[in-house]
C-alpha cells in the first residue's frame, strides 16, 4: 500500500510494530508495575540508575530489543539505515538526545508509549517538547543546508 504523500511508508509494518511496543509496555506494566522506558531501562541495565526494575529485568529488556532486531534480520533481510553524513553530527544527536531524555525523566517510549496512555499531563508536555524540538532542529539543519 502506498500513500501519496508518503511513498515509503509501511502503515502494515508500523500497525505491527506499534502493537508488539504497546503489547511490551502493558506486559512491563502489569506483569511488574514498571513503565517500559527504554532510557530508564537501559541506564539501569548498565548500573547508571538504582530507579527501575531489577537490573536483570531491565538487562533482558534491552537484550530483548537487540535480539528481535537480529531475528528479524535474518528473517526479512537487513533493514536499511540512513545516517547524517558526518559522524559529528550523530555523536552531537546522540549527546543532546541523552542529556534531553535525563532533563525530561525519561524517553518517547516511557513519555509516549506509556506516559501519554495514562493521560499523564508531565508526559504530554513532555512529547509536545519532544516533537517541538524535532521539529525545529530539522528545520535548522535543513536551513542551513546539512539536510539529509
């Protein structure tokens, strides 16, 4: 199926994929009352944080994410990938990325997934913030011609 202003889009795919995320976010949330914060999780798999889950829980919910990504590669062929086109700026995304996930309590999966379906008003600021600065951070790469 494509859409006409969005030939590369994967409604199927994204449908599928926003699924088994949401199906993660309530078996985390009901099996363990935790929110399923990918950044919270991972800054707890590797000792950067005591505020989560056991730090095997949260080891193996990142493990999880690395080996499905693994299995559906070798299911479906490797998935192709577009990166900035220099390496300073996925390092300076990366950096402002973290520093913004600690600022805001947590990342578009702990605000967005998990957050915004509890009607958290923090999370839907949050969010806001979060397309908000994409937004304009695109805008501004794009201006001044480091669009990719």
């Amino acid at each position: 199926m494509t859409l006409a202003y969005f030939p590369d889009a994967q409604p199927l795919e994204g449908l599928i994929g926003g699924l088994m995320i949401g199906i993660a976010a309530a078996i985390m949330l009901l099996g363990l009352g935790r929110i399923a914060g990918v950044s919270g999780l991972a800054a707890r798999s590797i000792g950067l944080s005591d505020a989560a889950p056991p730090r095997i829980v949260a080891s193996m919910f990142i493990a999880g994410l690395i080996l499905g990504a693994l299995l559906f590669q070798g299911a479906f062929g490797p998935i192709e990938s577009t990166y900035p086109p220099s390496i300073g700026w996925l390092i300076a995304g990366g950096l402002i990325t973290g520093f913004g996930t600690r600022l805001g309590s947590g990342c578009t999966s702990g605000h967005g997934v998990c957050g915004m379906s509890r009607l958290s008003r923090r999370s839907i600021v949050a969010v806001m913030t979060f397309i908000g600065s994409g937004m304009t951070t695109v805008a501004i790469v794009n201006f001044a011609g480091g669009g990719w």
